[in-house]
C-alpha cells in the first residue's frame, strides 16, 4: 500500500503511549514528575517506537481527582512546570517523530475553578449558566452513580448558591452545562489554545457525560448534543487538519459508532473499544478466545478515517461493566480474586503481570494480540516492562505508581525521600529492583525487547490496522487465528490462549509464510493450507510472500 496513506491519517497505525507527568520522572528533586523529566525521558519512547505521546491532565488543580478536578483549563500546574517546559517537550518529541495528544476534561470543573466560585456567589453571576442548577434534586438522584463507594447522589447542596448542582462524578467536581452557548465556545477557545502550542490532538474525558443533557430542565427541547461534537470536529479540522479527537466511550458498540458520526464521519476520530478490552480478559480466564472473537465479530466498522483504540490497560479501574454479572465474576476469580484487588463491583485495580502470574509466555502473547488485533494499539506507562500495581495506593491510583528506571533509590524516579514521593513505589516481586527499564534494555528475552520488536513489526504492517480483519476457521480451541488483508499485503496471525501445545490448520493462500517474531518460513500446502504447532502461550506472525513480492522481511 502507498505509505502516504498512513502518514495522512496518522492514528490509525499510531503506537500511543499514556503517561501521569507527576509519576513519570522528577528533575529536580522535589518527588514529582514534571514535564522537563518526560523530555528527559523522550528518547525512551522513540527507542519503544512510540508514535503518539498522550499526556494525563498537567492543568492547575487541588489534586483531589489525581489532575481531572481543573482549576484552569489553560494553565500548566506549577508542581509540573510551565508553559515553556511544554514547548519544550512538544519540540523534543516532534524532532524524533512523536506526536503530543493531551487529555480534555471539560465535562466538569473543580469546585475551586474561578468559574464555579463566581457561579455561586450570585444568581447575577455571568457564570451561574455555566453550571447545571435545580431547588430541588430530581426523583432519580440516586441513580448512575459512577463512584458508588465515594456519593450516594448525583446533585449536592450548595449553602452559599442556595441550589442543589449536578455531578456526574464527585461532589468536588461539579458539571459544565453544555447545552449553554457560551460553554461550549469557551471549550472551543480551550482546544484552540493548545493546539496552537502544538498539541497534535485530544483524549476527550467521559464524552457521553460529557453529551448529557438530562439534567436540565428543558432538556426535552434542546439541540442534539451530537451536534456540538460534529462542531468541535470541524472547529478543529479547520484550525489544524490532521488532528484527531479520541474518545472515551463506554457503551454498547451501536451507541459507540454513533459517537464516531456514524456513517459520516464527523464527530470522534478514535474511540476506546472497551467491549473488546472486557471480552480478552473473559477469554484470558476462560483459556478460549471464543469471547474475544465473538467481540470482534460484533464490532461495526468505524468511519472510513476513524479508527478504534486497542488496549490492555489504561489508568483507571479496568472496567467489567459490560460483562454478566457470572462472566464478571469468573474474571474477578481467576484475576482479582481478593475484595482489596475489587473496584465499584465493576473493575480491578490491578496491572496485567500480576494478574497473569508473571508468566512471561503469557504475557508477550497478549501483548502480541494488542498489536496484531484491528485498530491502535494504547500502551499505559509501564507495561513496556511489566509494572504491577500497588494495593496500598487507594482506589484507582493503585496501577498510577512511580515509573521504574532502574534498581536504585526510589526506582530512578526521583531524588527525594521515598515520604515525599507523589505516590509511593510498587514493592516485592514487581518493584523495582525486579523490574526496571535499565535492566530491560539489556535483556534481549525481556518484555521490553519484545515490545519494541512487535511496535517495529507492527509499523512495518500496515495491514493490521488498515486492512480486513477475517477470523480463521479452525479445529483448536484455544487458537485465535486472523487474517488481515490490504490491496495486496497478506498476514496470518496465531494466538494459543491455552497452557498446553497445539497444532493447527489454517486456510490461506498459496505462498511461502515467513515469520515476523522470529527467524524462519513455512511452505503452504498446495491446497492452501498452513500447519502450525504452537507452543504454550505461543503467538506468531506470519506474512505471506509470493514470487515477485518485495517486502524486506
């Protein structure tokens, strides 16, 4: 395929990589990241292959929503830096080919942000508007409680405005009411801003609350909230052509694709598949990819230039909300089977490697699965090398520790006493005296080596993410087999979910199969068939060549 394609609608074959500046790396000895120490770091990422650096909230705030409660939506957090150190690590990451997407979080505000403390001083207040106001909670106040162990009501009484607000989230947190003008132009004023800065795109926050109007009392007449995110699109095509919005969305995969803009296009570029996230773990504790393929098969289309996120991870709680309640339940057992390991009776708030057991095999074919599966892969800090999570962290925060550099003090992270760290260190098996980049880069069986090695791949792949996603038919249960095919490029691809060694048959075309993970080629029959023995947890890629093809493979 012509690789200009790619390089115009970069985020459909982008590597993105998520980081918290406050836990990546500390400069200057105070127990904070801040952003000099990402640009300190950027050459890591070029060396992992990254494409796309996603940066968690760095706005002003209390920090009582780890950066998502904003007192400043154009404001760099003094702890982090400024301004300048922001250029600075747009620059650093544009001069080794790494765009810089930040997090929009304009669903709500904190309740110290300017805009609420005037709205609730004073009816008269040119604010007031800003926010979602009632006397008196509606009947339904109790229900859609995102953060159940945390609120038992969705609208809180506020002395000094004398009305209840609405907070989809916390009480500290309270909602932008979007259905107002100048609401909405304000977050067109905030997207504006830090583009010009160069920022490459956005990770819109919550975007279905962020849509919802139901709160206002004539939410019955208002214009279709989709409207506005056709509008924020097209703001941003015209200023800056080649940016992208990615979205969090949440829901079942017909509503998702009415959030891509449906058949148009014109709304979100990217959206999370989170059905497909929850579906892999499904399949992870059943040994049988079966749930996992049954996702795949679900899944619409996204729009011609949209594209799906793939992911194993992210920073928040790993969500099962889409799961029965028995489905669920068997991921709780076989993954977080303590209540300590248990979110919301939703989610985990563990890492992957823990949950796997360390068992690297099984490791490296997920991660293997994560690149070779339709659409962009999201890596979340840390699982480059294997990172576990810290229980004694609360809540979601406990998959948020110190990055781990190497096996020194604070793990390389920073200079300070551990007592004045942003988050204390992961200890034991997977802290970092176990795991850490240093160590890692010097290992060529490490899971970071192997992470790179399937980014390069990947890269060198356009098909995976550009092509036809075809599942294999076959008669082992516990392979995962897939065919993705564009203009005239062919791979195969074999995931084993089980413990024991397997032998498959796979339909594909004649040719020679040249593998991509490792040296070596297998003939296809002259029936078209390819016979592969997978070993326990094995995952292999395989392009298939025919005389005349000029890959450099």
């Amino acid at each position: 395929m012509r690789l200009t394609e790619t390089a115009d609608v970069w985020w459909k074959n982008a590597v993105i990589y998520c980081l918290d500046v406050e836990t990546y790396f500390d400069t200057d000895g105070d127990g904070s990241g801040d952003l000099g120490g990402v640009g300190q770091r950027i050459d890591h990422l070029a060396d992992l292959g990254v494409t796309c650096l996603w940066l968690m909230p760095f706005y002003p705030t209390p920090d009582r929503d780890d950066g998502y409660d904003i007192t400043d939506f154009y404001g760099v957090d003094p702890r982090l830096g400024t301004h300048g150190d922001l250029v600075e690590l747009i620059t650093l990451a544009r001069d080794r080919g790494i765009r810089v997407i930040v997090d929009l979080v304009v669903n709500h505000t904190s309740d110290q942000h300017p805009w609420f403390q005037s709205a609730r001083a004073s009816r008269e207040s040119p604010y007031r508007g800003w926010y979602v106001w009632r006397d008196e909670p509606p009947a339904n106040q109790h229900e859609g409680i995102v953060f159940p162990d945390q609120e038992t009501s969705l609208w809180e009484y506020d002395d000094e405005a004398g009305q209840y607000y609405l907070h989809q989230f916390y009480k500290h947190q309270p909602d932008l009411d979007i259905a107002n003008a100048d609401v909405r132009a304000e977050i067109q004023r905030v997207i504006g801003f830090w583009s010009e800065l160069g920022i490459s795109g956005f990770r819109v926050d919550a975007v279905p609350f962020l849509l919802d109007t139901t709160g206002a009392v004539d939410a019955g007449s208002l214009p279709d909230p989709h409207d506005y995110l056709r509008d924020l699109r097209a703001f941003l095509d015209r200023r800056h052509p080649q940016s992208m919005l990615l979205g969090e969305v949440n829901l079942k995969y017909p509503d998702v694709r009415r959030f891509f803009g449906d058949e148009d296009g014109d709304e979100l570029t990217m959206c999370f598949d989170f059905i497909g996230m929850q579906r892999l773990y499904l399949s992870l504790a059943r040994n049988d990819p079966a749930s996992l393929v049954e996702a795949l098969r679900e899944r619409p289309p996204a729009a011609e230039q949209g594209q799906w996120g793939t992911f194993v991870r992210n920073h928040d709680e790993l969500t099962l909300d889409k799961l029965t309640d028995a489905e669920r339940q068997e991921v709780f057992d076989a993954f977080g089977p303590d209540q300590d390991m248990q979110l919301y009776g939703r989610g985990l708030r563990r890492r992957l490697p823990p949950m796997l057991g360390n068992d690297q095999a099984r490791l490296k074919m997920v991660y293997s699965l994560l690149f070779s599966l339709p659409g962009t892969p999201v890596l979340f800090y840390g699982e480059e090398i294997g990172m576990g999570e810290n229980l004694s962290i609360e809540g979601r925060a406990a998959v948020r520790s110190p990055m781990q550099w190497t096996d020194g003090p604070n793990g390389g992270f920073s200079t300070a006493d551990p007592e004045h760290l942003a988050a204390p260190l992961t200890e034991g098996e997977f802290g970092p005296k176990h795991v850490n980049v240093a160590a890692q880069r010097r290992d060529p069986d490490s899971l970071l080596n192997w992470i790179k090695l399937l980014v390069r791949r990947y890269r060198e792949c356009p098909e995976l993410s550009w092509g036809e996603c075809t599942i294999l038919e076959h008669e082992s249960p516990t392979v995962f087999a897939h065919r993705s095919e564009h203009e005239n490029g062919v791979l195969i691809t074999a995931h084993n979910f089980g413990a024991e060694a397997v032998q498959v048959k796979l339909q594909v075309d004649a040719g020679t199969a040249v593998d991509l993970l490792r040296d070596g080629s297998t003939k296809v029959n002259g029936d078209g068939t390819l016979e592969l023995e997978l070993e326990p947890y094995a995952a292999r890629w395989l392009r298939i060549v025919r005389p005349g093809d000029r890959y450099l493979l």
